[in-house]
C-alpha cells in the first residue's frame, strides 16, 4: 500500500467521558456520558504545536509525550506514515484521574482525528481496527468501546483481540455522576485488587452482570438488585473512603449506586423522577451533575 496523503483542512472531534464497570460487569462494561472533550488537529508543514484549555491545562505536558499525540502517531503508523507536523488544540471537560475515562477519550480523539485526517483512513483504519489500537494504547477495552462506540457497551477479548456490542440504554435512565476533588490513579485502584476471589463472589457477580444488561436495556426498575457487585468495589473502598460512603447512602434509600470506573467518582442510575433526590444526598465536597447518555461516540463535528 502506498504511503497515506493527507486533507490539509483541520479537523474537530468530540469524544464523550464514560463509566466502565457499572458495578458487577469489572472490565466489560462500558457507559458513554454526555461529557465532552473537543479535539481539532491539523496537519503542519513541521513540528509540534500544542494549546489546552480546560480539565488538566496545568499538568498535561505539550510534547510527543501527550496522550492525543501519541495515540494520533500511532494511528498515522497504523495507516502506513505520520504527517510532517500538526497543531493540537484540545478543549477538556472530562475530569482527570476521576474515574470517567479521560485517558480513553484522549486516545480515541487521536486515533479518530487521525483517521479523518488521512484521505482513505476509514479503508486503512477501520472500525475494529481503531478499537484493537486504542485497546492496546488503554490497556483494556471497557472504557474505549464505549468511547467509540457510544450507549452501553460489552467489550472482550479473544484471539481475534478486542471485540465490542453496543445497546442503546432505556431512556428511563438518568445517569447522575459525583466528582470528587481529589483524584485516583488506576493503577493504585487495581493494586487493591485480590489475586483470586471466592467461586460464590464469581458466581453472584456472574448473575448481576446478566442482569444487569437487562436491566440498562428493558428494565431500569431491575438496577438496584442488578448493580451489587463482589469483585472490586469493596476492595478498593479503602483509597476511597468518601466514595464507599456515598455509595451506601444512595443504596441505603434504593439507588443503584457504583463506583465509577476505578474511581473516585461515584455514577448513580436513577429514574428522572428521583435525580433530585439523588443530587441532594452528596454534600458541599462534590461535584454533582445529571448527565445524558451519549448516543453517539467519538464523532468528527463540523468545524465552528
């Protein structure tokens, strides 16, 4: 295949934040929150030119070493050459280190502004392709799949590599998300993690997860009993304790609570007709916002 020409027009994506887990579904699971990173990128003569606003403007480094960058080179490979340079301007709302999939949705923009950039990129890059790339950059499907995706997803493994399906959630559900301000890192929340768990745990967390695609699905009145899980939330309760707290509460009045991904965030699936309900059980240390489902994924917009 010869090597990739490029559009010389820049291009905007928009890349929605997602819960992974849902409770019992641990690295399987996947929810796309109307909450949205803004991505343009175009291709430059030379060199690298990088502006943020937003979530992470003071921290995230403005070099090859940034994760949209990154995931974009390794899409541009994947396609067969980079581009001489490009300008990145990313405007970030997604929280970081939260619990709400920003590294995904960081590696999704690359990998999907990438491919809008390269005249020919949906032939040299298609669908399953970008999920097994961004599953490779992520280290796990869960958080992409949804990413891509959008709705709720399934995602697995098998010796073909990632593998994803997407459901459209009822519209009964009204996602309520508790931000935190002290963020978690992922691999502190996986270090928590038990090597081996009870045959009885797997079993009952095995039901719910069953349940639970159901219940997102056809029977949002099935949530409650449908989000217990067995395998990770208690575990990692210690790192955080203000989550394990809110989480009780909104259960203890019959709110399908969760853990949000790793964490901290907490994501509660309620009925329209009790996010009032659940929005008045956080106190003043959280962020507290109703979210919709995005339907959509990571999408290439129309320039402004």
């Amino acid at each position: 295949m010869a090597g990739p020409a490029f559009r010389a027009a820049p291009v905007r994506v928009r890349i929605p934040a997602t819960s992974a887990n849902l409770g019992p579904g641990f690295d399987a699971f996947g929810l796309a929150l109307g909450l949205y990173d803004d991505v343009a990128i175009r291709v430059a003569d030379e060199g690298l030119s990088i502006d943020i606003a937003g979530e992470g403007a003071d921290d995230l480094s403005r070099d090859e070493n940034h994760l949209v960058v990154r995931a974009a080179h390794a899409a541009f490979e994947a396609m067969g050459g980079r581009p001489p340079g490009l300008d990145v301007v990313c405007a970030n709302r997604i929280p970081h280190g939260r619990g709400l999939g920003s590294s995904a949705a960081a590696i999704c923009a690359g990998v999907i502004a990438a491919r809008a950039l390269t005249i020919g990129g949906a032939e040299r890059l298609d669908d399953e392709a970008a999920l097994a790339l961004a599953t490779e950059l992520e280290g796990h499907p869960d958080n992409v799949a949804a990413c891509l995706l959008g709705g709720f997803t399934i995602a697995w493994t098998d010796e073909d590599g990632p593998r994803a399906v997407r459901s459209s959630p009822d519209r009964g559900i009204s996602p309520v998300v508790f931000v935190p301000s002290t963020p978690l890192s992922t691999e502190v929340a996986r270090g928590l993690l038990p090597a081996k768990v009870t045959h009885r745990d797997a079993s009952a967390n095995a039901a719910r997860a069953a349940l639970l695609v159901t219940a997102l699905t056809t029977r949002p009145d099935l949530l409650f009993a449908a989000t217990e899980d067995r395998l990770h939330q208690t575990y990692r309760a210690p790192a955080m304790p203000a989550s394990a707290e809110l989480i009780d509460k909104l259960r203890a009045q019959g709110m399908a609570a969760v853990v949000s991904g790793a964490g901290p965030t907490v994501l509660a699936l309620v009925t329209p007709d009790r996010v009032d309900e659940a929005i008045g059980t956080a106190g003043p240390d959280w962020v507290v916002r109703q979210l919709d489902v995005d339907g959509a994924g990571a999408s290439v917009m129309p320039l402004a």
